[in-house]
RNA sequence: GGGUGUUUAGCUCAGCUGGGAGAGCAUCUGUUUGACGUACAGAAGGUCGUGGGUUCGAUCCCCUCAGCACCCACCA
C-alpha cells in the first residue's frame, strides 16, 4: 500500500542503486534500434549547477521514453578536465594552503589536478545519482584519459599532416592573470568606460603636428608608424614625412593606407604591430617591425624604458602625465567601448604578438556549411540554431589551440636539438635528444572529438562504435554553440565523414526570479540539490522541463516547483483512491471496449486521445507540450471527472478495470519526467514487473475513441456545472438539494439521474420528451434542456432566455456567414468546414429549445 | 555595424503548419462527495506592444515603428 502523504523523500531513497543493482541503464538489446546520446561532460571545477540540470534531465527524459518506446537506449557519461578553468582553481586552493604552484613544478602540480579531479568526479557522480539519470557507467569516460589522449595526438598530428594545424607567430589573446593564451571564443566583449586620449605627433622638419587618438597609451612603445589614409585631404601631404612619437621621442614614418576612417577619431591613427592585429597586418603589409613593450603578465618591459617593470594602467597613468609635461597633451574624452576579458579570469585581455599552434579553420568550417545546405543536415531544435551556427562558421579565424598551462593534453611535438621538429602521435624512444612542446590543448579541442572519442574512435571496427555513432541525438544549451557545438560538428566531419549526432537540441539558459544570469558575484545561484532537500527531484525535474519552449530562457520559480510538487501529490492519491478500490484480488483483463459503459468508453477515449498527443510531442522534443496535455487529462478528465463519477459504479468490474488502465497509463506516460515516484507507484500496482523500467509506453489505438461517449459525458459535467453555478448565482448552499427536470428525446441521458443527485445534489430528477411547462432556472444544450425547478420570477427567467437566444442568433449568423461563402468552403480545409457545419447544426439545435421554451 | 529572440490575465509563462485565447501563482466567495486542505467547488481578471498589409477570417503570416533581452564584430 502506498503511504498517506506523498513523501519525496521516503519514495526516492533507494530507488537508484535498484536500477543500478538490476543494470537497466547498462544492459543493451541488440535486437532493438539503437538511440543513443553522450552527456555534454561537466567540468570537474565544482558541484552541479541548476544549469547542468537543463541539459541532463530533458536528455534523461527523452532517453527513458526512447526506451520505453522499444529502443536499445545508450546514454554516455564523462567529464571534462576543463584546463584553464580546473588550473585556476587548484592554484587558487594551493595558494590558499600557502603554496604557490609553481613550486611543486609541472609533475607535482598535476598529481594535485588529479586529486582535486577524482574530489570532484565523486561529487558529480553523487549529484547525477540525486538527479535520477539514466546514465551508462559503464562506458563512462574522462577527457583526460589515455584513451583519450591517443585520439586528441593522432587528430592532432593528422590535422598537421594535412597542414591544418601550424605554428605561426601572430597577434593572439593573452590572459595576463592566467599567463596563457585563449581563442576568441574564451574572450567576453564587455562594453566597458574607457577613455580616449588625443595626444600632438610633432612632425620633422616641420611646425605642424598630427593629433593622433588612442584608448591605450601605454602601447605607444611599440608604435611603428602612423597612418592615414591618403584620401584624407587634411593630411595627404604629410605621407613620407615623420613624425615624433611623444612617448619615446622616436622617429615614426607616415604612411597612407584606405584602411583608416577618415571620420573615426582623428583620422590619423597609430600603428602598434605587436599590440593589436588590424595593426600586425599592416605591418605585415608593409614590413615594419613588431615590438613587443610588455611582458607575459601584462608588465611593462624594457622598451619602455622608465617605465619598465610598472603594470601596463601604472604606465599608462604615469605616461600621460609626462607627456602632459612636455605640453603634447590635447585633451580626454570619455568613451564606451567593448573591452575583451578573459572568459575565466575576466582579466582584460592584452592582445599579444606570440608564437602559437593554429588550427586553419576556412576547410573545416566548409565542410560543416555544405553539409547544413544538404538533405543530410542536422537537425536543430529549434532550426534557427542552424544559422547560429553557420553564421559562425562563415565569418570564422583560425584557432589557436595552444595554451600555457600544465592541465592538459600535452601538444605531440618534439623539438630536436638539431632545430628540427617531430609531430608524433608517440613520444620518441629516445628523449634525450628532444624535448616536448610544453603546452597543452585547448579544452574544446579534446571536447570536440567527444562524440566518438568516447565510443573508441579510432577504432572503429567495434560494436559500440558501430552502434551508436553517429550518436542520435545531443542535448546542450545555446551557450556552446561556438565553442562546442560547431567544434565537434567540423572535428566529425573530418574524421569520421560523420556527423556526431543526428539532431540536436538545444535549451536556454536558466535565471533567477527576476530574470538576472545566476552568478557568483550576485550570488543569486539556486542550489538544484536544496531544491531536491525541499520538494523531491521529481518536483524539480518536471518543473524544469515543463515551464518553457525550447531555447528560450526560464526564470527558477519556487512556486512552480512548488506547484510540480502539488501535481506529483494529485497523482499520488488518485493512485492511492484506485488502489483501495482495486484491492487485494484484483486481476487485471481486457475488457472489449463496445462492452463498456458510457463513462468508461468516454474516459478510455480521453486517455487515447491524450496518448497520441502526448506521443506526438515526445517525438519532436517537445516536453514542456507533451506535459501540458497529460495534466490537463490528469487534472479534468480523470480526478475531477472520471475518478469521482466512478465513486458511483467502482465495485463493477468495468469500471475497476478502467480505473487500473488508466492509472497505468498516466505513470508510465509521465514516468520519464518523474522517474521515482512512478516507480513507487508502479510497484504497488497488481500484476507489476519487477520494475517500470521494463515496461513499454502506451500505445495510440484510435479504435477505442467514442466520440459520442465523450459528448455524452461531457453533456454530464456541464449539467453538474450548471445546477453548481446556479446555485452559486442563487446564494444558495452548494448542498442544497433540487429538483431537476431534463427534457430530452436521448433515452440514454436516464444514466445522468444518479450522477446528478450525487454531484449536483439532485432530489430529484424527472426525464420528459417533450416541453411541458417547467417552472424554474433553464439551461438549454443541443440536444437536451435542463431546468433547476424552483419558484423563479418569471420574467428574470424570459430575460436570461432572450440574452441566450441573441447569443445564439449571433453565432448563427457568423457560422452562416462562414458556411454561405463561398471563398470559404472553396478554400478552407475540409475538417474545419465539417466542423464548422457541425457546431451550426448544434446552434440551430440551441436556439430551436430555447425558442420553445420562451413560447411557455 | 550586423544578427537573433521577445512583447499574451496583477506576476511567471503556454498557445501545435491562421478557424472565437489557456495554465500555475496571486486575488475574491464558499467547504460537499469512498484519494488528495499539497485539496475541493465557484468567481473575477486579456482592445494578444504600435500602425499598416495579405486573407472569407490574424495572437499566429508579411511590412513599419517602439520597448526589452541576448549573440557576433578589430574600428584605432
């Protein structure tokens, strides 16, 4: 027996090490199709998040459905180390322990990265378990691990090979916190306040100057010219002059190029090759020297002469002073500008001449648009996702996939002694001639491979492999379409000439209650794991699937988790009411559904129209839809309706049966979204499988949908409605008993009697054929009028009518209009045309009783 | 500078390829049934952002404008 309460707490303990125990999640069916989905891996930085949980419950969701539905389901767990982030984070607990992590050197650092790895991999094992996932621990993988490391060197060295890796010196992001450098994607534009310096460029031999503008002064060391573009009629004479760089006093050329805007700033612009990568490529163009003016962390160095060793805002402050000194100052200007911080430190990015490995992405990203234009296409849920994407790809730069840190894939090149170099998949058998490139990947490189990396690519001739990739299907969040998405999309294409996953959907992000990003700073971040202490998991797995479309954003809202919580209880005591109605000797049977009585024919009906519904959603995704049509079946049909009507006729093995059927059919059907308490419920019913995780999803059969049934019932409930409203309207209490009169040609409607004097507190209930005179408050349906007998003033009773019948008149007119045009029944499609001729016939109907009774 | 999304009840949001707008919470009345007070019964609450267009018909499609949010971009 089911306990009174719904108690989230007693129906989830166990529930897991069950499925565990009994490898649900790791036995696969080769004789079913497979459907399977690898986990966007979590980083081993800290606990779970609520965010994670958008990823992993919609996937969880859809792979318990997908088995249900008669799959070989496969869902892939792993984790990634995560470099810069999990760096940064074991330095910092180091640093807190007094130590600075340089000093344990490359090898002693890492073994505390693996430690604080295993830490974290436990908590994130723990908190996958809380959540309920159905996850394959079996097949579970870590991006670091060996296996891993042999496909991120043999991509690596293939990608080289082919010479779409290279080694270039180039302008790249520096994070001069961390001391390494970042892709563009790992750069956050901010729009900060900045402010814009004019400063006098005396020219040579000459009394005139150019006033030249800049947003960091502090870069002036590494000038190499100023350019203007020679359109400029203010400044075409002064090309192939110099002029002085006030911060150093230098020489620098003048030169033109249609690069500057002639209206931006002063026209005449500054050129710091090292310093900023519009600048590099004009050097490039014309061949003038790079010079660096700072150190890796953003120190200024000795081309900066006094200044040397001062922190690039220190320099800058102090620099505009002197120049303020010399009398070259023109003036400030406050300015709003986008300013790029590093994604982990939120250090202002320093643009930085450097020598990096690249990954040339033009071929790569053209094989992922020409496989979008194609039949072959992913499919994006939602589609616009696609052009996200693409739009990327179109306009995207090379990669630099090389980053100064130890927590990583060590990048497979070896440097002899001879200056020559080896790019090799193994380590050559003897080092002692060479040493390693000391750099690690970039995190998405090895995360890019993720989809087959983990299903033992490059091997492919095994069943896993064979099985389950392409992977069906990927479920993250509109955040990683750059750095992820787009990255395992091209790294498959070249490697496996496959997609990694067939469709992919994508989620939004998930905000606090005022619709703000959670963030540490603001420490608005919900705990998902207090939310589960309070409410149960159930609760917030349904909440966090149903209150929202795909790929917009949702706001956490305790009172809708709250609210989750109360449908959850609702389900729980219909289960507990049919239970005690089935008792001990129940055994369940088919019942032919022309043998049924008219409410069990209309429920059954109800609950397979809710199936194809709920079915259709599932199929696209679409969960938050999906959920919405079983509540409303939950909530109206079965306990408001069905459930108390069957209070009537449950020792009648019917309706018992029914009651069974449907109750069954509700847990398996939301089973996916709340896994614990279905499975508790399940338990309890007769004739259960050892558990609802073996069970199949209910099954559409539009053979036992009786329309008229389901008219019928629906004649019932609004009759109750009627007689309640009345006396709502009349002050009457809702107890208060009445006589009823229905007048009606239907015999059938003789079944309404018992169900109107029990939930309409009938007294009686007299059936006529015809229209006698009734007295008392009238209610008039297409085929029936229902009259609340009572000592009514007779002429608020003809008022009613004639507010009725003008209803009435109104509808027939705008339904005539419809049917009468012709445009209409030529062009409308057919069903809305029948049903438009039908709700007609059920007006005329309308109208024709209240007519007769008005001529009483 | 490009691009995307969004605007529906007091609040948070649904609304399926166009056919008389729904839920949860909040509010107001009232407790009555063989499970549920985490409940039940009822009520109130919406010119579906603005202006146009297409259509027999528009919350939905097209255009305009406005507000809000986000993404991308090297403007010194």
């Amino acid at each position: 027996m089911l306990e009174k309460r719904y108690d989230h707490k007693q129906v989830e303990n166990g529930k897991y090490d069950f499925w565990l125990k009994n490898q649900y999640f790791s036995t696969h069916d080769l004789n079913k199709p497979p459907f399977s989905i690898v986990i966007p891996p979590p980083n081993v930085t800290g606990k779970l998040h609520l965010g994670h949980g958008s990823d992993t419950i919609p996937a969880d969701i859809i792979i318990r459905y997908k088995k249900m539905k008669g799959f070989d389901t496969m869902w892939l767990p792993g984790m990634d180390h995560a470099g810069i982030a999990t760096q940064a984070k074991v330095a910092e607990r180091l640093r807190k322990e007094g130590i600075d992590y340089h000093s344990l050197g490359r090898e002693g650092f890492l073994k505390k990265a693996w430690e604080w790895k295993d830490e974290y991999a436990n908590t994130i094992h723990q908190q996958w378990k809380a959540l309920g996932l159905s996850l394959d621990y079996t097949k579970e993988r870590f991006t670091l691990d060996e296996k891993l490391n042999k496909c991120v060197n043999k991509v690596f060295v293939t990608l080289y090979n082919k010479g779409l890796i290279y080694q270039g010196e180039r302008i790249i992001n520096w994070d001069p916190e961390l001391k390494t450098a970042l892709s563009n994607v790992e750069v956050v534009h901010k729009n900060d306040k900045g402010k814009f310096w004019y400063f006098k460029y005396p020219i040579v031999d000459s009394d005139d100057s150019l006033i030249v503008a800049t947003t960091r002064p502090e870069t002036m060391f590494g000038d190499t010219a100023v350019f203007v573009n020679p359109k400029d009629k203010r400044y075409k004479k002064y090309i192939g002059k110099y002029c002085i760089n006030p911060a150093n006093d230098e020489k620098l050329p003048i030169m033109g190029d249609e690069y500057v805007d002639i209206s931006f700033g002063t026209g005449a612009m500054k050129c710091t090759p090292a310093h900023d990568p519009n600048d590099f490529n004009l050097a490039n163009k014309y061949n003038l020297e790079k010079i660096i003016v700072m150190d890796e962390s953003a120190h200024m160095n000795e081309k900066a002469g006094k200044y040397k060793g001062l922190d690039r805002y220190v320099c800058r402050e102090q620099l505009v002073e002197d120049i303020k000194k010399k009398g070259l100052f023109v003036k400030i200007e406050d300015i709003e500008h986008e300013v790029g911080h590093s994604e982990r430190s939120d250090a202002v990015v320093e643009p930085y001449l450097s020598k990096q490995w690249f990954v040339k992405m033009k071929p790569l990203a053209d094989a992922v648009i020409k496989l979008q234009k194609s039949k072959k296409k992913i499919n994006f849920f939602p589609p616009r996702f696609s052009k996200t994407m693409l739009q990327w790809m179109e306009n995207i730069d090379d990669w630099c996939i090389s980053r100064q840190l130890w927590w990583g894939h060590r990048i497979p090149v070896y440097y002899k002694n001879d200056g020559t170099i080896l790019v090799s998949e193994e380590a050559p058998k003897d080092m002692s001639n060479y040493h390693q490139d000391e750099d690690v990947l970039d995190t998405w490189f090895s995360s890019a491979l993720w989809p087959f990396s983990t299903l033992n690519w490059p091997n492919t001739n095994n069943e896993d492999y064979k099985r389950y990739f392409p992977t069906s299907l990927m479920v993250t969040g509109y955040d990683l379409i750059f750095f992820w998405v787009s990255r395992m999309v091209f790294q498959s294409l070249e490697f496996t000439k496959e997609p990694p996953f067939k469709q992919i959907l994508i989620h939004g992000l998930i905000r606090d209650n005022k619709g703000r990003k959670m963030s540490k700073t603001l420490g608005n971040g919900i705990d998902p794991f207090e939310v589960i202490e309070r409410y149960g998991v159930d609760a917030l797995r349904y909440f966090l699937t149903t209150n929202s479309s795909p790929g917009l954003d949702m706001r956490y809202d305790e009172g809708k988790v709250e609210a989750s919580a109360n449908y959850l209880n609702k389900i729980w005591n219909s289960a507990r009411y049919v239970l005690d109605i089935l008792g001990d000797n129940f055994i369940p049977q088919e019942i032919p559904f022309s043998q049924l009585p008219m409410m069990e024919k209309y429920i059954i009906s109800r609950l397979n129209l809710t199936i194809k519904n709920v079915t259709k959603n599932m199929e696209k995704y679409e969960l938050g839809a999906a959920s919405s049509h079983l509540y409303n079946f939950v909530y109206d049909d079965f306990c408001s309706f069905y459930l108390e009507a069957s209070k009537l006729t449950n020792q009648s093995n019917e309706t018992k049966q029914t009651l069974y059927k449907v109750l069954k059919s509700i847990v398996l059907m939301i089973h996916p979204y709340t896994p614990f308490i279905t499975e508790e419920i399940y338990q309890n019913l007769p004739d259960h499988l050892k558990s609802i995780m073996l069970e199949f999803y209910p099954e559409y059969n539009a053979k036992t949908v009786n329309k008229v049934s389901v008219e019928s019932a629906n004649l019932l409930n609004k009759m109750i409605k009627d007689v309640r409203n009345y006396k709502v309207a009349n002050k009457l209490a809702p107890n208060t008993e009445m006589n009823l009169t229905i007048i009606s040609k239907d015999k059938s409607l003789l079944t309404f009697a018992d169900y109107l004097k029990r939930f309409a507190f009938a007294k009686t209930v007299n059936f006529v054929k015809e229209n006698p005179e009734q007295k008392g408050a009238i209610y008039t349906y297409p085929n029936a009028t229902l009259v609340v007998n009572a000592n009514i003033d007779e002429s608020e009773v003809k008022k009613k009518l004639l507010i009725e019948l003008e209803k009435m008149n109104k509808e027939i007119s705008r339904s005539e209009g419809l049917l009468n045009n012709p445009s209409f029944i030529n062009k409308a499609p057919k069903n809305k045309i029948v049903e438009e001729k039908e709700k007609y016939q059920k007006y005329l109907l309308t109208k024709k009783a209240i007519e007769d009774k008005l001529k009483n």
